[in-house]
C-alpha cells in the first residue's frame, strides 16, 4: 500500500490500506471473511497509477480493532454503517464497488439499501451471489470457529497453502508475502492467523443466505466473477444472475475455486474494462423515481 488511513468509527478504529493516493477515480475493494485489504496489492499495481484503490480492513480483521460487542458489530449491518463512515471520510458520493466474498455479499446489501443505493455507481462480486450453498457455508463457518494456532511459522504456511489453495496463488514468494500479512506472534510465542476468532460467531447471528430479490433491485451496472472450481457460487447460480440481470457482465477463472485473488494480467484486465465502459443509469434512475413515485401515490 501506498498511504494508510485510520477512521474512528464508534469504537472501533477501522484501518484503510490506500493505493495510488492521487489516482483520479476511485475502487473501493472489500475483502473476504478472514481476510483484510492487503489482498489486493496486485490488483492495484496492475490497475495502476490512474486507479486509487481504497480497501478498509474490517473490524476484528488485519489493522482493524477487535470488537468487545461481536454480536453487535461483527455483522453486515455494522459492516453498511462502517462502509458508509469510510466513503463519507474519503468525500465519495459515489463509487465503484468490488468485493470479494464477504465484501461481494456487503456490496449487494449496501447497493440494494436505501442509504446506500446511490453511493455505488457499479459492483463487481468476486466469487459470491444472492444464494450461497448451506453445506458451504456451514463449512467455513465450521472452519472459523476453532481458533488455529501454529508452533511455527512455517506450520502456518503450510496451513494458507493448504486452506487456499483455490486462490489461484503461484510462486514461494506470492505464498510467503500471504504469510507474513495473515499471521501474528501470540502471547506464547506460539503463531496464529490475522483475525479475531470471535468473527466466526457471525455465522450465528448474521449470515444472509437469499438475497434475490435484492439482487433483482439493484440498479447499477454489475459484473460477476466466479472461480471455475468454486463451492460458494455455483455454475447454476451464476446462471440466474445472468437470467435475473441480463446485462450482467461475468467472468470465470479457469483453475481457481473459492475465491479467485485478482491478481494475474487475465483477471484484472477483464475488472478494468468493465469499471471504464459507458453505461447509462438513466434508465434504472428513472424505474427508480416512478416506483417512489408510485409508493408515494398508494401511501
């Protein structure tokens, strides 16, 4: 990252990682469930100088505080709200929007809420969708819940290679430069991964599972990205993306599953045409207006 910008959100600090702080337009990136933004280095250095890539860790995650209160601020809501601090703070009335898993599912739900359905000019999701399948996400959600903690750092790494090994990663140093920004030294001296384990108790009170209708009211331009070998969103999925939203733009990773990490040239290429082709949203301004005006009419 080139800047870091730390925004007191309630209680909370939320830690920002800034690439291309002078770049004229702007991507928000939000990352996946355990992850942080350092995920998307090689995106921003291949978008380039042109792109500022503002990607926040969020609480409990990489520079993030830890919540007290997981129940209360370990769930989408909170996420909306601390998305809505972060573009306030950076004066972003509207942005694009690219996220990964957890950042994809924030994505809809923010794009799709009245607060902030204005603040998203397009989204891209990268390897989730409005239905997530119950015995994936029952997985991960088993995974998550047993806290992982590692005698050496080189067990660690052994384990990332292991865990995601669907991420399309090649070469020592890729999965070495993963290691060091996923783990931290415990008070033991023993190592553990870079998140707070309490996050897997929002599979408990928040995990939103059928957002179809969201996505059928999203008005921006969309793109989705799926890994071919993907667990999360299925091929049958991404097809009623397709259906619900004709003008979706997809792209699907040959050798990757869940999730692709947007690293390679064949990957970011395809994000850098969609975020600068011309779409008009007049037309969805407009469905937009008469439906409130509609309402309106039957209050």
């Amino acid at each position: 990252m080139d800047a870091l910008e730390l925004i007191r959100f309630r209680a909370l600090e939320v830690a920002v990682r800034v690439w291309h702080p002078e770049g004229r337009r702007t991507l928000l990136a939000w990352h996946g469930l355990s992850r942080h933004g350092g995920d998307f280095h090689d995106l921003a250095r291949r978008l380039g100088p042109e792109w500022r890539v503002i990607a926040p860790d969020t609480p409990g995650r990489g520079l993030s505080s830890w919540s007290l209160f997981p129940a209360h601020d370990y769930l989408y809501s909170h996420y909306q709200n601390v998305a809505l601090a972060v573009l306030d703070h950076f004066a972003l009335d509207r942005v694009a929007w690219l996220g990964t898993s957890m950042g994809g599912l924030l994505g809809i739900l923010l794009a799709g809420s009245e607060s902030g359905r204005e603040r998203i000019s397009r989204l891209i999701v990268n390897d989730v969708g409005p239905e997530i399948d119950a015995d994936s996400l029952a997985h991960l959600a088993s995974y998550f819940a047993v806290p992982h903690r590692f005698s050496t750092f080189s067990e660690l790494l052994a384990e990332l290679k292991h865990h995601y090994a669907e991420f399309g990663i090649d070469g020592e140093d890729a999965w070495r430069r993963l290691a060091l920004e996923s783990s931290r030294r415990l008070i033991d001296g023993s190592w553990g991964f870079h998140f707070d384990p309490r996050i897997a108790e929002q599979f408990l009170h928040d995990s939103p599972q059928d957002l179809w209708p969201m996505w059928q009211s999203l008005e921006c331009p969309l793109m989705a990205i799926r890994g071919e070998r993907s667990d999360i969103l299925s091929a049958a999925t991404l097809a009623r993306m397709q259906t619900e939203r004709p003008h979706l733009t997809t792209l699907e990773v040959p050798g990757c599953g869940h999730a692709p990490m947007l690293n390679q040239r064949d990957q970011v290429e395809p994000i850098r045409a969609f975020l600068g082709a011309r779409h008009s949203g007049l037309a969805a301004r407009l469905r937009h207006g008469l439906a409130r005006l509609r309402g309106a009419g039957r209050g």
